[in-house]
C-alpha cells in the first residue's frame, strides 16, 4: 500500500463532455491512507465533475474503479461522509471469500459470487494482498439436515462452485480434527481476507487513474443546480449539485452506493422510497487465543430455508482470531455497532415505514432466539457446542459487531434481488441509485463493479 495518496482536483473539466473553466476544490477533506486534516475553510466552495459516486464502501470503490479504467478521460471523484473509507459494511464484515454454493442456480447472485471469487482471488495476488484459501465444511449434526445438506452439494454443482465434495464423519476428522458431524460438504475454494485493505487497494487504482476522493463529505441534499441553464448543449437536464453544509459539489451524473443509507439518498433526489433499509446488527464472539487450536477452516450449519440468515458459524481471521457468528438482531440505529445504540428516526422509519412487522411475525420464533443468544453466552455456546463440544463458556470473550443493510419491502420479505432506482422525470438519464447489493457483496465487488458499470453506460449514455 501507498504511503499516501493524491487529490487530483486537476481532473475537473478534461473529459469528455466536461465543463469549461477552472475548478475550485470543496473543502471537504481529500482522502489519503495517512490521514491529514479537514480544510477549515468556512466559505462556500465547489467542484465540477463528470460522474461523482456516493458512497466509500467496497462497492463503491470497485464501481469508481471500474468506471475510470473503461473510461480514462471522464472526470469522476468519490464521496464519503467518514474521516476515512469502508470503515462501516466493509470494515465490520467477516473477512470470508464465498464460493457461491447457497444462491439459486442461473440467479445473478449465484453468478456474481462464483465470478467475484474468482476475481478477487485474482485482485489479490496482482496487488500481493494476503489471503488465505482456508477451506469451509458446512456441516449437518443431525440427520434430518442430511437431505438439505445434500440439495445444496447439487445446488452448488449447478453453479459451478470449484471442488465441492461431499465427506462423511472420518474426512470431516481429518479436515477438522476438533469437529463432529454426520455429513459435510467441504468447501475448499473459501477464504478469507481483509475486505477493508481490499477496498483501500480499489481507492488506490482509482486515485493512480486520476480519480479524486473526497472524504468528510456527508450529501445533506441532491439538486439542480440553480444558476446552470435549464438544459446543455447536448439537451439533457443541467447540473446537478450535491450539498454539504456550506460545500458544493456539481456534476453532470451520480451514481450512489450508500449502504446502509441507500434509501435516504436515493429520497433525496426524489426517487421511491422503497425497499426501505432494515438495520440488522451481528455480534461475534472471540475464541481465546489460547483456544483456537479448536478451528483450522471456517465451519458453517446447514442453512434451513425457512429463516432469513445462515446462522452462528466459525470464521477464521487473516490476524490468527477466531470469530463465533454472527447472531441477528434489529439494530436500532443504522451504524448501531453496541446492543444500546439508538437513534430515534431510525426506530420511527423501521415502525412505520418498513415490512419489519411483517417479518417478525412470520419469523418470531427465530427472532426470540436470537435474541436470546445474543443475552446469554451460555445459549449461544451451547449451540456452538453442537459442532466443537470441547468450547467451554470460559473459552470465549464477546467481539466486535457489524450492521448488515438489509433492504425490506413493505409485505416483509427480504429482497435479494439487485435494485436499481434511476429517479423520474428530467433526471431520469443521469442518476442511478444502487439501492440493493445483497450479500455476500463484498466477495462479488468486482464483478458487482463490472455490472454496476453497464448499468451507468447504458443508462447515461456514456
């Protein structure tokens, strides 16, 4: 990784399509890995760019990435409301590289995974970023999961997922020594990595390639420029600007990857507030150090179909740890990392605006669950016990947490599929709101890219 990296205000006005005259840098605070303050600035000021992209999480990154190397002469910078990039979805994320075994077969989920896999295994060692292809066994305990255990080893042939086998308990000792279970299939082109160094090298490519990131810029509204003509040259609908207290930033097309924050940016720009972003937090617990001897891979449950997520499994880490999670439960506050976090627009939006009711009533049972694990240690180890029966209560430590976006239609169902919102009226052309990229989004980032890029040329008639 770079010492730091550069703000190249100097990219305005050179592509393409581009605007006349000089442009004046916002002051907000130009992003570099070593840090370095926000402008003090008070006045007013702006830039002028091509495509500006909301949002300095993984995809994000990877789209900005994508879209200056297929379009070199196009004046594009990244907005991101934090002091530094991908430090929420992306920063909190377990670290595992998917196959793609889970997704329905021919489902673009199913093939973004299988695709990013390989890519970012790719990215990886181009760029010399550690990784470990560690392998997972998604294991059944109990013969009546024997039957769905075996319908996702077909379902993960049909998607091509490289090298699944399925083991009995004998192979399942010799891969996992600590672990006991009926039947497993073994997983052995997983990984792991650190998505956030991986998101941080997307940022760098973009910045060598004349792109700018802006950090500290949190986009308060989304408008036509006031002074601009009604329409330019070309008879397309004039400026937008992106507005930070006091700060300004103009550009002829946006593309938001806001996270946790892509419907309330995507109501900005006077687009449908569905799917609303239902906050889900995920607590892990940590294995002792002295304890991790007790996990070599990563090592799930056979997901039932019947309730939303995976469930509790073992997930290695690239510093040594072990991590035991994550649980699910209703975060009530969007970047709600502690059980007491809280912000009262966020309660109110999920009440009232959201399909949580809904979910909860049709998933309660698994809902009361996980609450209860999530209070009691003892729940949660005995659950994990099912698969490792040497981990004691006294083996683990409570870890760190993550705030999964999951976007919510009004009837309560989780929607997997990819959302794009490309506004109404004169602005139709010239925005597009990533509102869903459904986990597991950073293994598929790159091939997410690539699509998300397809979508703005098309869509902008780049």
């Amino acid at each position: 990784m770079v010492a730091a990296l550069r703000y190249l205000g100097s990219a305005c006005g050179r592509a393409r399509g581009g605007f006349p005259g000089a442009c004046r840098p916002a002051s907000g605070r130009p992003w570099s890995q070593c840090g370095g303050g926000r402008s003090t600035s008070t006045s007013t000021s702006t830039s002028l760019f091509d495509i500006v992209i909301v949002g300095g999480g993984i995809v994000g990154l990877a789209s900005a990435r994508a879209l200056i190397l297929r379009h070199p002469a196009l004046s594009i910078s990244v907005l991101e409301k934090e002091k530094d990039l991908a430090i929420h979805q992306t920063g909190h994320n377990s670290g595992v590289i998917h196959s793609g075994i889970y997704y329905k077969p021919e489902s673009l989920k199913a093939k973004l995974c299988v695709q990013g896999a390989a890519l970012i295994y790719e990215y990886c060692n181009q760029k010399g970023i550690s990784y470990k292809q560690c392998g997972k066994l998604i294991v059944a305990v109990d013969q009546e999961e024997i039957p769905r255990l075996q319908a996702l080893y077909e379902r993960g042939l049909q998607n091509g997922v490289q090298g699944l086998k399925l083991i009995q308990q004998e192979d399942i000792k010799k891969k996992e020594p600590y672990c006991r279970g009926l039947m497993a299939i073994d997983c052995p082109y997983t990984g792991i990595v650190d998505y956030r160094q991986v998101a941080l090298s997307f940022a760098q490519d973009f910045q060598e390639a004349g792109g700018s990131v802006l950090t500290r810029f949190e986009v308060k509204d989304i408008e036509m420029a006031k002074e601009s003509p009604s329409s330019s040259k070309d008879g397309k609908p004039s400026l937008f600007s992106l507005l930070n207290a006091g700060e300004e930033i103009r550009c002829q097309y946006v593309v938001t990857c806001a996270g946790l924050y892509s419907d309330r940016i995507s109501e900005l720009s006077g687009c449908s507030p569905d799917p609303q972003i239902v906050p889900f937090r995920g607590d892990y617990l940590l294995l002792k150090p002295e304890k991790c001897y007790l996990v070599k891979g990563n090592i799930y449950p056979v997901p039932d179909s019947r309730f939303p997520f995976l469930g509790v499994h073992f997930t290695p880490r690239m510093d040594g740890n072990i991590w035991l999670g994550p649980n699910a439960v209703l975060a009530f506050k969007r970047e709600g990392y502690r059980p007491f976090d809280f912000n009262a627009r966020d309660v109110m939006d999920i009440i009232i605006n959201s399909g949580l009711i809904k979910l909860a009533s049709q998933n309660f049972s698994y809902g009361v669950n996980e609450i209860y694990k999530a209070c009691f240690l003892g729940a949660t180890v005995k659950y994990l016990q099912k698969f490792i029966p040497e981990i004691t209560i006294g083996d683990i430590l409570r870890g760190p947490a993550g705030v999964r976006a999951q976007a919510l239609d009004r009837d309560g169902n989780l929607v997997e599929d990819f959302v794009f919102d490309g506004g109404v009226g004169d602005i139709r052309n010239r925005i597009l709101h990533v509102r869903n990229a459904p986990s597991p989004a950073a293994t598929s980032s790159i091939a997410i890219s690539e699509m998300i890029v397809d979508e703005v040329q098309q869509r902008f008639e780049l």
